[in-house]
C-alpha cells in the first residue's frame, strides 16, 4: 500500500516552507530503492548551490512519473498548481512561438517540481529577465563510441586554454554521464546566434589543437572514435542537465561542478544523489564565484569571422530547427536516418 502524502520544510528567504510531498514511498532508482521523498531530500540538501546555478532562469523539467524506468515527458509549460513561490517567464522558441517556463528562485520551488516527478532539470543559459541574451557559453564535450570520459578530460583541459586566450574563465563540470561541460560566465549582450557562433569558432580551434581527440563533425559517421564538440548546444531552446541535477540512468549520477584541479583524477560515477550532499558540504561549491567576473565573446566572434573569411562557413542546425541564414544544406546527425 503507497504511503500517505507527507510534507518537507524547506527554508525560504521568510522562513520554512511546508512543501507536500505525495507518493513518498514511490521508488525513482530501482538499482538503489531511491524514493520521491530521498529525491526531495537531496534537492533540499544541495538547495542553496542548486538554486545558485539553476535559479532566476527559464528551465524545462524531465518528468518521470512512475521512475526513471517509466515513461518520461519533458514540461515546458510549468506544471499546473504553483504555489506563489513558483514563477514562469515568457521565452521565445526558433519558431518565433512564445511560450511560457518555469522559474527557480529558491530551493522550495525545486523540491515542489520534485513533487511532480521530475529527476532532470535543463535550465536555459539566459536569466529570465533577459532571455534573449544567455550569460553563459557552454560547450558540451561528449565522447563518441570508443572513448570515454577520461578522453573528455584532456579535451576540457585544452578547451580550457582556448577559452582563457579569448579572454573567458572557464568552469567545468560533469555531465552525470560519460562526458563534460563546460562553461564560461559572459555578459548578456549577444543573442543565442552570436553567441553559438562563438562557441563554433572555439570548438574549431580546439579541433585544430588536437584534430585526433576531438571532432566537430556533425555526421555521426564521420565523428571516428574521438571527442565530439557539440557546438548545437549553444542553440536557443538547446538546454542540457543543470548543475547538482540527478541524471536518470541506474546509478542515479549527478551532473557536479569539480575545480581544474581535481578533473584529472575524478571518478564522475562516484558523483551520485547519495554522495554529492556530503561532497558539497565538505569541500564547497567549485562554481560559487563564477559569476564575479563574466567575459566578453569578441575574440572568439573575431575567430569565427577569420575562420569565414578563410572559406569556413556555417555548420548545420539541428533537424528540427527553421532553415537558418547561410546554412549548409540540412543534414540528420545520422546519415542512415535519410536512407
């Protein structure tokens, strides 16, 4: 028989907040009998830097109703039934549709969206007061069949180089899964398109520093057993697992910020719901700081118009994207998708 609702407090900036918490007992991780309640605990936990790296932005939810085995759906609309706490903000998708998502501004409102099944949570790289103008570039480094995250490490580490010489701290964390992200904190003053151009020409320089770890080829076929730089990511409505978000695989990984320091020695399967409340607690947030001194693209702009006017043009959107300008013929990540 499924245990009654119970409720969690939660502190708020007034004060606890009793957030309810119905099938308590249902299990999200079978491999680990991780329960709706221990997911709202762990938010609870990691509350203040989950909030730090995910809040005050537009954020799409993954929900798994019946555990991470089940079916899921991905919520842009905010789930019906917000308390006041919860807040949504107008975005505008590649369609030019306007739509509406959910906005975080306390740790309260992120176990409420546990409260409705969700394990994933994709944050925008915009705040919600300025959507159009993400304050982040990220670049998701993702390793393709054959390799694995220890060949993603020296990937970021060089990334890492690349983006100081364009004048942007960079940060990084895992993905939860086998790959790595990373970010550097910018000003919002360039649109999504600036901004995933930037991110093409830094991925580009990467490629030529080691063009037998990492591709930017967007063909599945062609990427080989290297380190593919999704620079796709960077697109308006592209979103990847937020900081501190549990991923839903069986060991129930989380995506978790490590310091330069630390990355070539980590296990990122250790990173999981059960160890990165106590991690978090001894050894801090490696992302606390990371916006006290955001960046400008203009080098990396200043790269991609070198790399044009060398005869490199544009690389292609994903499928489900309008036709944009100067677009290379629309291609599948996978050419046996268009057999």
């Amino acid at each position: 028989m499924a245990a009654k609702a119970t409720t969690i407090s939660v502190p708020g900036p007034d004060g606890e907040r009793e957030v309810r918490i119905s099938s308590p007992d249902r299990v999200l991780w079978p491999e680990l009998g991780f329960t709706k309640l221990d997911l709202a605990e762990y938010i609870k936990a990691v509350g203040p830097a989950f909030v730090a790296a995910n809040g005050d932005r537009p954020l799409s939810l993954q929900r798994f109703p019946e555990g991470i085995d089940g079916e899921q759906f991905f919520s842009k609309n905010p789930p019906k039934g917000a308390p006041a706490y919860v807040r949504d903000v107008m975005v505008v998708y590649p369609s030019a549709r306007s739509h509406p998502q959910l906005v975080i501004d306390e740790p309260a409102a992120a176990v409420w969206a546990v409260q409705m099944n969700t394990v994933v949570f994709h944050p925008w790289p915009s705040r919600a007061g300025n959507s159009d103008n993400p304050d982040q570039l990220r670049i998701d480094l993702d390793p393709q069949p054959g390799t694995d995250f220890d060949d993603a490490v020296p990937a970021a580490l060089a990334l890492r180089e690349v983006l100081s010489e364009a004048g942007l701290d960079a940060f990084v964390k895992t993905s939860g899964n086998r790959g790595l992200h990373v970010f550097a904190p910018i000003e919002p003053v360039r649109e999504f398109q600036d901004v995933r151009h930037a991110v093409i020409a830094a991925a580009r320089e990467l490629e030529r520093r080691m063009p037998q770890q990492v591709t930017t080829s967007w063909w599945k076929e062609e990427r080989g057993e290297k380190v593919f730089v999704d620079f796709n990511q960077a697109n308006r409505d592209r979103t990847m697992a937020g900081a501190y978000s549990p991923r839903a695989l069986a060991h129930a990984p989380v995506s978790t910020p490590v310091t330069w320091d630390e990355l070539e020695s980590v296990d990122p399967t250790a990173f999981t719901v059960l160890t990165v409340p106590g991690r978090l607690a001894s050894v801090g947030d490696p992302w606390a700081a990371m916006y006290e001194e955001p960046g400008a693209i203009d080098v990396l702009l200043q790269w991609w118009q070198r790399d044009l006017d060398a005869g490199l043009g544009e690389l292609p959107f994903p499928p489900d994207y309008p036709k944009m300008p100067g677009e290379p013929p629309r291609v599948q990540p996978s050419r046996r998708r268009m057999e």
